[in-house]
C-alpha cells in the first residue's frame, strides 16, 4: 500500500498510540461554530459555509501529539461536528487549539468535502491560543468529549454578491413614467399660480388698511363753521339796501 507522507506518519501514530495505550475512539468536539451556506459572484454560486481561517486541534500525551484535527465549522445545527481521536484509557492529556494564517478557499456546494478537484488547504503558521487539560476515564465517552474554544478570528465567509439591476421598464412602464412625471409638473405649477393669487390677495388687503378711513369735513363753507359752534344756520345779511333806506316818518 503506497501512502503518501503525511499519511504514513499519522498512521504510524496512531499505531504507536494503539499499542502504548487503550484503543482510540473517536470523540466529539461541541461548541464549533455554524457557518451557513453563501453565495458569489453574478451567477449567485452556492459554496460550502466554513470559517475563513480554520482551527486546528492537538492532543498531546506529554509533547508527543496523539492526534491532530482541522475544524472549519459546521454547515448547520443539522451538521455533523468534528470528531478526534482519543484513546479510550485512564490518563491525563493536553489539548492545544491553533489558528491557521491561510485563509481556506471557498468550495462549490456542488464538490464534496474531498473532491479531487480542489487543490489540498496549506494552514501555514498556526499560533496557538489556548491550552487545556483532558483527564479521560476508561469506558467513559463524557470524560473525551471537548469544548471549541473560539479562536481570534471567528468570521465566517459570508456572500458577496453584486447589487440586483432593477429590471428594464417596458412600453407601458415608460408611458406610466411620462404620465407621472407630468402630473407632477402640472401640480407644481397649479401650487405656483395658487401662492401668486394669494400673495396679491395680501397686498390688496394691506393697501386697503393703509388707506384713511375719515377725511373729515370739507374746507370752507360758513355755515358749516357756524353750525359747529352749536346753533342753526345764521340768516343772511340784507346788507346795502337796508342801509340805504331813510327811516319812516320823517
């Protein structure tokens, strides 16, 4: 059987692994997060949710590693999570969670988890962020069962995807276009005659106040003067002809 290196070396570890202890038993790790399904480009392409940068998980008997698994998150709640190895015995391991520098490519929904299609996932430089301790008991799955523990950079990818065109207007949407925008015109211009008739309805409305409202009487006029002292209207004088006339009797 013609195995390539990194397979030979885990399979080398886990028979060291099988022989220096309890068999291994795939464990569950609760916790990982939940990075749906999104979509790219123009054609709105469905791609496999995942983290953009994946966590790897050790375990470690000493500084012998034991097991190592790369999580990328789960699809769905419905999703299966990740399982590691661990052996199934009385003992005190160390788990170490790292996060990978690469970010992982987005794959088509459509290719599965280990197409042949895409190109293997380099992680690079993986700090690690966090260290716990595991204390397993023989025959008890809870005791090898682990908790995620969230990495620095917890982003999932997400879609991206072109703003949607609204859709091109017919012969029919164009006439309804035209029609409103000439309502609007005609309803601007009635508000602009109607503010022109009421500005000219203010400004007669203020003249006529400005205007005096008693002139008073007329100038001149004797008997207008003399009726203002209180009494009637003075008879007229008989003047030179009375004055010319001799007295009777004489």
């Amino acid at each position: 059987m013609n195995l390539r290196p990194p397979a030979r070396a885990l399979t080398l570890l886990v028979l060291c692994v099988a022989a220096c202890g309890g068999p291994l038993t795939p464990s569950p790790v609760e916790g990982e997060p939940i990075c749906p399904d999104f979509e790219v480009g123009a054609t709105r392409a469905v791609m496999r949710g995942s983290l953009r940068f994946p966590v790897t998980l050790t375990v470690l008997d000493g500084k012998k590693p034991i097991s190592r698994a790369t999580l990328d998150g789960r699809r769905s709640k419905d999703d299966p999570g990740t399982r590691i190895l661990i052996p199934n015995d009385n003992a005190e391991y160390e788990i170490e969670w790292a996060q990978c520098e690469n970010q992982r490519a987005p794959r088509a929904l459509s290719l599965g988890r280990d197409t042949k299609d895409t190109a293997e996932y380099a992680c690079g430089n993986a700090p690690v962020y966090k260290t716990d301790k595991l204390v397993t008991r023989r025959d008890d799955a809870a005791s090898r069962t682990l908790q995620f523990a969230a990495p620095p950079k917890p982003e999932c990818w997400e879609s991206e995807v072109p703003p949607a065109q609204p859709p091109p207007l017919g012969a029919a949407g164009a006439e309804q276009a035209a029609a409103a925008d000439a309502g609007a015109d005609d309803a601007g211009a009635a508000d602009t005659a109607a503010a022109a008739d009421a500005g000219a309805a203010d400004a007669g409305a203020a003249g006529a106040a400005a205007a005096p409202t008693d002139a008073g009487p007329p100038r001149g006029g004797g008997a207008a003067r003399d009726a203002g002292a209180g009494g009637a209207p003075k008879p007229p004088r008989t003047g030179g002809a009375d004055a010319g006339s001799a007295p009777q009797g004489s």
